[in-house]
C-alpha cells in the first residue's frame, strides 16, 4: 500500500518532509508504505482511484462525492493560530502585492484563476462563499484566467505573472509556502478568507485491511506525543493529526447544492 502527499507536497522541502513523516508513520506502525510519485500534471483523481492507498491525502469534496468511500485515517490540524487547533481549512482570495484593489468587491468581473471544479478549496467552496457576496441576481463574478490552473501553484504563478487577477487557494498551502518560500509569498496579499472547512483527511483504500488500517491512524495520532517528531512537524506547520468522521464533510456537498441551485458559477463569459 502506497503514500503520497501530493495535496501539500507544495514545495521541495515540504515534498522531503511529508515523505520523513509518512516512513515515521510507517515504521512506528508496523506498515509497509513506500512513498509514490504522482505529480502534476498527472490528474490527482487518478491517485484517489487507485486499489492500493494506504496514507494518501483525499480533499473532503470528492471524497464526500465518491461512490466508494475510501477509510478516513486521520486529519492534519495546522498549527497556526486561526485554525483553532481543529482538523479545519480555509480558502484565501489572494490578489499581487501592488494590485489596486482594496477590497473583494473591488475585483468582481476581473479574471479568476480557481482549481477544477471537483476542489473544495479551488472551487466548491469559494463559489459558495461568493453566492453570499455577490450582488442578487449575479450568476458567475469574474471571468476565466487567461489559462487553466489546475493546481495551487498554478494559481499563484497565474496571479504573479498577471494572467489572472486574483486567485483561490488552500491557506494550508499558502501557509507552507510562507514558511518555506516567504519571498515569493510576499509578493501576494489576501483579500478575504472563506469560512472553515473540514480539512482534506489521510484516507486509505477499502482494500486496506482494518488492523493495518488502525496502526496507521494510530501513528499518526500519536506523533505529535513523541517529542523527537517535533522538528518534523513544525516544518509542516503541524499541530497534530485529529480523527475524523464521514459526517464531518458532508456540509461540502451541501454548498455544491446550494450553489447549483442557484445557478451560480465562479466565472462566465460576460461579467456581472
């Protein structure tokens, strides 16, 4: 059974960290878990699919969307302050250091860079964010970038190099990018942050059997007790790891539908 972050593998020294702590996991639980490459622009949902996951990074939206539910194993719980030490995420509107707006609102009918549509982070969960702050009867705020990005990177470079002006992503990614690419990061602002949501779980395979399946989760709830995985953990921006349930996503699919309901879109043709 195989590991991967490539979720939050968001640069070199977080990619070099997450795979030491996926071999601690490992070894402490007694698991086989060689780590697997699956890099973009390889499509993450090709990982998801896969028979033999045994400690992969799923986000909460096509997991709560699957037809077969992988096993939850466990949820990060970053450690900065505004995550409230809960297994939470949120999604930052994030626009070019010297750009001239001032406020959200000040962007609408500018181009959006966003992920695809089966994110929460990219996607799901800014539209139902923007269902709230868009004027009544808008249909879709913004107008595409001027190319496609898939991935939180992605996002950024688009934003940095002008060819969207303002973008969604992760703020547990934007948070390792500020800790291990600060430069970079200072040329960005944040205009406004979504509500909480449940954070993208560790997941397993249904294939994963149930004992190996409870020492992996085991070891990842316990690493933050043992102190010689503290390093480890900051240079992830980790707290703990904190159990999860299928219940916790579900409000995930509830902002699709009422999105959908409304016919809402993040970006049209035409501007609002």
């Amino acid at each position: 059974m195989i590991a991967n972050a490539r979720m939050y593998s968001v640069a070199a020294p977080v990619a070099q960290a997450w795979r030491e702590l996926f071999a601690r996991v490992a070894q402490r639980a007694g698991v086989d878990l060689p780590y697997l490459e699956h890099a973009a622009p390889a499509p993450v949902s090709a990982l998801w699919a896969r028979p033999d996951c045994g400690c992969v990074f799923m986000c909460g939206f096509p997991y709560v969307n699957a037809a077969v539910r992988p096993r939850l194993l466990a949820a990060p719980v970053p450690s900065p302050e505004r995550y409230g030490q809960c297994p939470v995420y949120f999604t930052e509107f994030i626009v070019r250091a010297d750009a001239p707006a001032a406020a959200l609102a000040d962007t609408f009918g500018m181009r959006l860079a966003h992920m695809l549509p089966e994110s929460n982070s990219g996607y799901n969960a800014p539209r139902h964010f923007l269902l709230r702050q868009a004027a009544p009867g808008t249909r879709a705020p913004y107008r595409p970038a001027d190319t496609p990005t898939p991935t939180p990177n992605e996002v950024i470079d688009a934003v940095l190099a002008g060819r969207a002006d303002v973008g969604v992503v992760d703020s547990y990614v934007l948070d390792l990018l500020r800790l291990h690419a600060p430069a970079r990061m200072a040329r960005l602002r944040t205009l406004a942050v979504t509500p909480a949501s449940p954070v993208p779980a560790l997941v397993a395979s249904p294939a994963l059997g149930d004992t190996a399946a409870a020492r992996i989760r085991m070891a990842l709830l316990d690493l933050h007790r043992d102190a010689g995985n503290a390093a480890l953990l900051a240079s992830l921006c980790l707290a703990r790891f904190a159990l999860v349930e299928e219940a916790d996503y579900a409000v995930l699919a509830g902002y699709a539908r009422e999105a959908d309901a409304a016919g809402f879109a993040l970006t049209g043709t035409g501007v609002p």
